[in-house]
C-alpha cells in the first residue's frame, strides 16, 4: 500500500511529474483511507512532560529557532506564565500591525483566550517561535495564515498553546505551566480525533481541511522538537505519521478537483503553506530511509506544483526554497525507487528522466520575495530571480564573512537546497561514488554557501538549510568539509534552544564512524556506465541507518 493516496498497480509504469496535474478523482473517496490520529497514544500520558529541566536564568537572550530575552525582573506571580521580552526582527510593517491586530483584546475573544496565561503562551508563540521559522514575512505560513484558522477551530487554537508550552516549560519548569501545556494538547488531539472521524463520513471543506492540516503541522512539530517524548526507533515516528495524514487530508480536499486544466489550478496562500507543511515533513524523510516505489508513486506532493510560474518557482518561507524544488527531493527518490525495483528494464526510462532532471536542478530558477543588490540592478523582467551561477558572487558579508542581510540569507539558502538536490540525485538516483568530481563539485559550492550563514541571531531561523547540512556530512570526504558541517552542528546546538538539531548530530556521529568501516570510496575509473551495475552504497548505508537509528528527523 502506498504510505499515502489511492493503491497503486502491483507492475507500475514510470510517473514522471515535472509540471502540475490534475488530481486522481479517487483521491476524494476517504472512506477507505487511514485516518487515525497519531497522537492518540501518548494525549493521556501524564508524564509526558516532566519537569527538573534547569531553567535559563533571567536576563538570558535565546536568539536560535526562537527569540527571546528572559526578563530580569521577576514576575509578579510566580504560578504563572511569566513575562519574556521579544526582540525585533526586523519585521517589516505589515507583519506588525498583523502583530498587533492578533495580540487586541477583539482578536484575543474571538479566539476565546480568557485566561492570562492563555494569552501569554499565544503571545510567546507569535513573538517568540514564529519569528524563530522563517525571515521571508510574507510566506511564513505559520504566523501569517495558521493564527487566522485558530480564531475560527479550537483544535488549532488548542495545539498553538501546547506547543507553545512545551517550549516556555523549558525555561520556567512550573507544575501549573505544564499541566497547561498538558491540557491543551490532550484537547487537540481529541479536537482532531472527533474532525478525523467526521471525515470518514464526509468530505471536509477546504476550510475544514485546512484547519485539520494546519493542527497537524502544529502537533508535527511538539513531537519534532521533543526528542524525548519521541517513540521507539523501530516505530514510525508521530511526526512523519502526521505529515502522511496530512497529505491524505490534501490529496481529498487539494483545489484542484475543481478544475478541468492543471495549469489554472490556484490554491490559497493557506493552503499552498499547509502543502509545504506537510510536504517538507514527508519528502524529507525519504532520502535517509530504505527505497520503498509507494513512498512516491502516483503523483503524490503533486499539489506542491499548482499556482502559477512565479509562485512555484518562488522561495517559500515555510521550507526556504521553491516548491518546485521541494518536489524534485521526491522525485530523485521516486526514481531511484523505481530502478531498484526493476534494475535491469526500467534503466532506459530513468536514464532521461535523470538527465532532464539534473539539467533542470542545474538551471533551476529560484524567486524571492526581496531581492540582492545584484538582482535589483537587472531590467525589471528580471528582477529577484537568482540564476544558480550568480548567487554567491552577489552576497553582501561583514569581515568575518558572514553574510549581513536577510536577501542574501534568503538567496544562499535557497542555493544550499538546490545544491543538496544536485548531490542527493548524484548519489543516490546516479549510484556514484563520494570522491567523484560530480559530487565533489556541488559539495564544494555547499560549503561555500554553509560557511557564509550564521547559525544565530536575526537571520538564523528554521529556514535555514538542517538537511543540506546533514547531507554534507554524510557524503563528505575532504577533512575541512567534514569539518564545515560540524562546526555548524556545534554552533546550532550551542544556542540552547530546543530542536530536532541535537540527536540529528549524535545520529550523524555514529553514522559517519559505521561509514569510515562499512562504506569505501569506490574507484571512480572502474565505474560502469549503466547506473545499474554500479554499487547502490547509499541503499547498504540507508538500511544500517533504518535497522540502528530508526528514522531520522531532518526537518
């Protein structure tokens, strides 16, 4: 079965997706789609969030995936939430009066937030973790569209305070924050199980969907940033449970449906934030997992290439590249899925379909919303679109080369991930080996871009590259690349800030000590030409990870 969507035929033919589709029509029967809540079975453990954890002393500035400062004067009631203060960010003015607009008494009793710790979790989850996700204001999906859906579903509402919660228990471990905390998740996984059941029986609408899959990406990320909260590494995690329902939820209710050309398909700036949601979670999970065809067969994430040229192409800050390139993560594990199921016929179709697709990588146009000084010198037709070959030359860095400017950490993320997708096709979808000069060479340009981003402070968010980074640790063999990545590592982790980075490190340790026995470099002048007969050495190291790590959380 596929993990989400329709079955597929037991002998598929290749499905290759490089532009929108229409959507299969029995993506909309739910009936006999997997719809139970992956959070059920830890909503009623009450020691899921424990105290003792030593709390950050008042005056500290947490400046990692969220901002904050802890205030030095103590509050006034010690039961409570207390009072944190926020930097700026930067923040352009529209998010503000956006800011301000959420934070009114009006907007705070449309939501039904009475309680005053209540509103001190909405207002740290705002002004703390949202700006924490992204720098690109406009597409940061969690603070522009998933607050609007929590005035109008109070399972959203409910999981935005647990996850709040769980991040201010960290540094103000109270036995009244964490039975808060406790009380809203509970409430929203059963708020979400009551909406999965009444799916069952009838189509959500958009509006619906919308606000179930949004609640999932919210639950998503308690069990990300929440290692020890986590199931055993044999079990499916929660959270890739949860983005694969989400998806589902997706493929049923995608507008799509509603049309009969693929290339008029537009969706909300809501729903296009809910399918990268969802789609980074699932599709990042892939390339350090065992190849199975069903994980991305049958145009699944096909949704993520629906709007118009601009807005597919357009860095979205919800993933830090294009949804374009999104998709293509999922397309290099589709087809290298479908050569190792059919190594010896199928090399003749995955051979062009590879090419076409490293050519695309190769050119690939990314957009965004601000442009470098470099792109706003260029005739108006050009303007934003960063061409791969420009982007480093164009960078703004102070002395110690670092770059200075939201732009550009804009513009080198997205060049990070199109690299990655470059060596992630080269090794895995291409089968060669790490010291060859085709991986050798965007690995180099990788480190270019990794040793030029801050790992804190203003431009320092969630959209920053985690996977490009692991990735280069996985396939580098020079010593100052190894070393790039680790450095990264270590600076992300020095911050204190709760996040999936720290046992993604420790998995990345032993990794590479089971690689340096387990997986030599092959000589690169014996390789054969058929992608075939070379050796799969990223499926030998993607079993060892799946049988002693489990399944890696990169996101």
């Amino acid at each position: 079965m596929p993990l989400y969507g329709p079955p597929v035929s037991p002998r598929p033919s290749a499905n290759f997706v490089f532009g929108a589709v229409l959507p299969a029509p029995e993506s909309r029967c739910v009936e006999n789609l997997a719809l139970s809540n992956p959070f059920d079975d830890n909503a009623d453990d009450e020691n899921r969030l424990i105290l003792g954890r030593r709390p950050i002393e008042r005056g500290t500035k947490v400046d990692g995936y969220i901002k904050f400062h802890n205030e030095k004067k103590k509050p006034v009631s010690e039961a409570g939430v207390a009072a944190f203060v926020y930097r700026e960010s930067g923040q352009e003015s529209s998010p503000r009066s956006t800011l301000a607009m959420y934070l009114s008494p009006q907007y705070m009793g449309e939501m039904g937030l009475q309680d005053q710790d209540d509103k001190s979790l909405f207002a740290f989850y705002l002004k703390a973790w949202c700006p924490g996700r992204s720098i690109l204001d406009k597409t940061n999906c969690w603070f522009e569209n998933i607050p609007r859906m929590a005035s109008q579903d109070s399972c959203v509402r409910s999981a935005i305070l647990a996850l709040a919660g769980t991040y201010v228990l960290d540094y103000q471990p109270r036995e009244r924050i964490r039975q808060i905390a406790q009380s809203h998740y509970k409430n929203a996984v059963i708020l979400l199980s009551m909406a999965l059941r009444e799916a069952r029986s009838q189509l959500p609408t958009e509006s619906e969907a919308d606000c179930m899959v949004a609640a999932l990406g919210i639950l998503n990320m308690i069990d990300v940033v929440s290692p020890e909260q986590r199931r055993p590494p044999n079990l499916v995690p929660r959270w890739l449970e949860g983005a694969r329902l989400a998806c589902r939820i997706l493929d049923a209710t995608e507008p799509g449906h509603r049309y009969w050309s693929p290339i008029n398909i537009q969706p909300s700036e809501a729903q296009t934030g809910n399918m990268i949601i969802a789609g980074r979670a699932a599709i990042l999970a892939l390339p350090m997992a065992p190849l199975e065809l069903a994980a991305t067969d049958n145009r699944q994430f096909a949704w993520l290439l629906q709007g118009s040229e601009h807005d597919v192409h357009r860095v979205h800050g919800g993933c830090g590249m294009s949804p374009t390139l999104l998709h293509r993560f999922s397309q290099i594990t589709y087809m290298s899925a479908f050569l190792w199921a059919d190594p010896e016929d199928s090399e003749f179709v995955i051979k062009p379909g590879a090419d076409k697709l490293l050519e695309e990588l190769r050119s690939l146009h990314q957009w965004t919303d601000a442009s470098s000084s470099l792109a706003a010198s260029r005739p108006d037709s050009f303007r934003g679109k960063l061409h791969p070959h420009d982007v480093l030359s164009s960078i703004k860095l102070d002395k110690h080369g670092i770059i200075m400017d939201r732009s550009s950490m804009t513009e080198v993320t997205a060049e990070a991930w199109r690299l990655a997708a470059i060596i992630y096709l080269r090794c895995r979808l291409e089968r060669l080996p790490r010291s060859h000069p085709d991986v050798l060479s965007p690995v180099t340009q990788l480190v270019r871009c990794i040793r030029m981003m801050p790992t804190s402070g203003t431009f320092f968010t969630a959209q920053s590259p985690f996977f490009p980074v692991f990735l280069l640790g996985v396939v580098a063999t020079h010593k100052a690349h190894v070393q790039c990545a680790l450095n990264w590592f270590q600076s992300v982790i020095s911050t204190s800030c709760r996040s999936s980075v720290p046992p993604a490190f420790q998995s990345l340790s032993r990794i590479r000590a089971w690689m340096a026995l387990n997986i030599p470099d092959g000589n690169r002048s014996e390789l054969p030409r058929r992608i075939s007969e070379r050796h799969p050495w990223w499926e030998t190291l993607v079993s060892h990870i799946a049988s002693t790590e489990g399944t890696l959380c990169l996101i």
